[in-house]
C-alpha cells in the first residue's frame, strides 16, 4: 500500500475558528502587524506637525509594540490572544480618532472595516461578538459628531451610516454562515466513500494517525486489519460492474453491523477495506475478525436470478508488537492479508502467530 497521508482535514477545519487555516491566519495577523506598525508610523510623524504630540507618542508606541508582535507570531501559540488584543486595540484606536477634535468624516469609514477583520480573523461567533460593540459606538460617535440631526441632509448623512454598517455585518455575517456549510459538505463529500458510504481512505489514515497517537500516550493496543474480498474481480468481469457495486455496499453493511461502537472501517481501496479495533489483544482480535468473516461467507447476496456466495480474507497487525508506525502497521497487515490470500482465501491471517492464528477454514484445509 501507498505510505499513509496523515493529513486530517476535518481536525484540520474543526480547529480553524473562520475560513482561513491556523499557518494563514498567522501570517495574515503578521502582515496586518507589518503594515499597521508602518501606517502608524506615518501617522504618529504627521499628528506631531500637526501638535497632537500625545496622540502621535501613543501612535508611535504602538507601532513599537506591533513589529515585536510581528516578530513573536512566527512561532507563539497564543495567536488567539494576539489577534484578539490587536483587533480590540485597533478598533479602540478607530473610535479614539473619531472623537478628537476636528476629527475628520473620514475616520468613521473604519466602522465598516471591523465586522470583516473580526470575521476573518476569528470566525463567524466571535466575529459577531467582538465587532458589534465597536460598531455600535462608532455608529454613535458619528451620531455625536452629526451634532442635532434638525435637518433632512443630517438625517440622510446619518441613516446612510448606520445602513451601511448594518448591511456589512449582516452580509459577512451570512457569507460567514454559508461559507462554513458548504465547506462542512465539502469536508463530509472528501472524507466519505461515495458508493459504501463509508470513510474514505484519507478519513480512515487520519484516524489511525490519530488512534496511534491515543496509544502512545495512554498505553492502550489496537489492531490494524486489512481486509479483501476474494475474487472480486471475476464478479466484476462475469456479472458486471453493478454487481460488484452491490457486493461492496453488501460488504460494507455487514461491517457496519457486526463491529463494536470503539472500532473504526473506511473503504481504503476498491475491494478492500481497513479497520481499527481498539482496545484488543491480539488473540481477540483474531477471534473477532473469524466471526466476521463467517458472518460474510454464510450470507449469500441474491443479484437478480444469480446467488452471490461472497467471501473475504483478513489481514492483522497489531500495535505495539508488530510496529509503532502507520507504515510499519500497514506493511504487516498487508502482508498477512497476502499469506491468507496465497493459502487459499477466506480465512483471517494474523501477524502475531501466522502459522497457529488462522482461521477454521484453512486449518481444516478447506478453502473457499
């Protein structure tokens, strides 16, 4: 079998708190630090010739504290804690500007900037959470700023602010919301086995990258089985490719019914299949694979006219005895798979004992 892939994107997804992943939304958070830190450099130069000289002096200690933040976010891991004290301080510094005197009207198109760095940066509840304040206020301050709304224009110049910074959280607040549905369908399509309905490869490696991990902490074994059904190309060739269609999803049902809550199967290949039983000695888990494999072999599958007699054969490794690794785990089972397979079929082949741990069948010496 090809080496594992590791990658488990709906961890991957579970753990992003908006669109962008951890690794993007560090170096976006560093660029936004880059380019702020300079901006503020500018406008610390330009409020000192202007006279603001405190203003300026806040603007330039910021600038300070945002290249060192900069710096930090290549390798901390509280990229949370700094993504939140940067937006709260530069929504902060929004409204600041916007209640100086002879503040500029320019300054409160900031307002419409916050709800899409909260979202983009913290996703779609603590988005919500964290911009509505700050919009609120600035929408005020503008208010404040307007002075007495007495005549039409102040009136229209002030509905056309709160419009607008009503209609901005409400649209990033919606493409928010279906951008994490879509991508949950997207995630569920990759990771599902479209015919079986079972997990797909890539979910099937991911779990066992993760159960191999549990191990190691906790100490606790499982078994790696392969498993193959016997002759499935000549079903496929002498009835057809709808047939085979059927075997599978017949195949994947009896799985589904016979293995326990804690154990895990995934389609990992196109007649074979993987599965991680948790918590079993190696005498156990060849116990339980010879009774799935009696309950396949004694349910014939009706295909029109045709009785199907479908049988499988099993592969095991288990952890820690036959490898600490994925690799070395699939190398195992897929070499006892192929000892059951070259004796005869339908039986279960166990890397721990290969010339004691099998099946009835083969050591009966029948095959199927």
């Amino acid at each position: 079998m090809d080496k594992p892939n590791q990658m488990d994107l709906g961890a991957t997804l579970e753990h992003s708190r908006s669109g962008l992943r951890d690794s993007h939304r560090r170096s976006l958070t560093r660029l936004l630090f880059t380019v702020t830190g300079t901006a503020l450099v500018l406008f610390a130069y330009m409020q000192f010739l202007a006279g603001a000289f405190w203003v300026g002096g806040a603007e330039l200690l910021a600038s300070v504290v945002l290249f060192i933040g900069c710096w930090r976010l290549k390798t901390t891991p509280q990229l949370q804690q700094w993504i939140y004290l940067y937006l709260a301080s530069l929504f902060s510094f929004f409204l600041i500007i916007m209640i100086l005197p002879n503040a500029s009207v320019t300054a409160f198109v900031w307002v419409l900037m916050m709800p899409v760095l909260a979202y983009l940066l913290l996703g779609k509840h603590e988005g919500l959470i964290l911009s509505m304040p700050f919009m609120m206020l600035g929408c005020y301050f503008y208010y404040r700023y307007l002075g007495s709304v007495d005549s039409p224009q102040v009136a229209i110049d002030l509905l056309n602010m709160v419009l607008c910074a009503g209609l901005m959280l409400t649209f990033v607040h919606l493409y928010e919301v279906r951008r994490e549905e879509a991508e949950s369908r997207l995630v569920e399509v990759a990771q599902t086995d479209g015919l079986t309905g079972l997990p797909s490869r890539s979910s099937f490696q991911a779990t066992l990258a993760r159960t191999l991990a549990e191990s190691e902490r906790s100490g606790a074994e499982f078994a790696l089985v392969i498993m193959d059904i016997d002759h499935f190309k000549l079903i496929n060739d002498t009835l057809g490719h709808v047939a085979g269609d059927k075997v599978l999803k017949h195949i994947a049902s009896r799985l589904q019914e016979r293995l326990r809550a804690t154990d895990f199967v995934g389609r990992i290949g196109g007649e074979e299949f993987g599965l991680i039983l948790r918590n079993v000695r190696p005498d156990h888990a060849f116990e339980l694979m010879d009774e799935l494999r009696q309950v396949v072999a004694d349910r014939d599958l009706r295909y029109g006219e045709d009785r199907i007699r479908v049988t499988a054969s099993f592969g095991i490794a288990h952890w820690p005895r036959h490898g600490h690794t994925a690799e070395t785990l699939f190398s195992m089972a897929d070499r006892s798979l192929y000892k059951g397979k070259t004796a005869g079929r339908n039986c279960v082949v166990s890397a721990e004992a290969p010339g004691l741990l099998r099946s009835r069948d083969i050591l009966a010496g029948g095959a199927a």
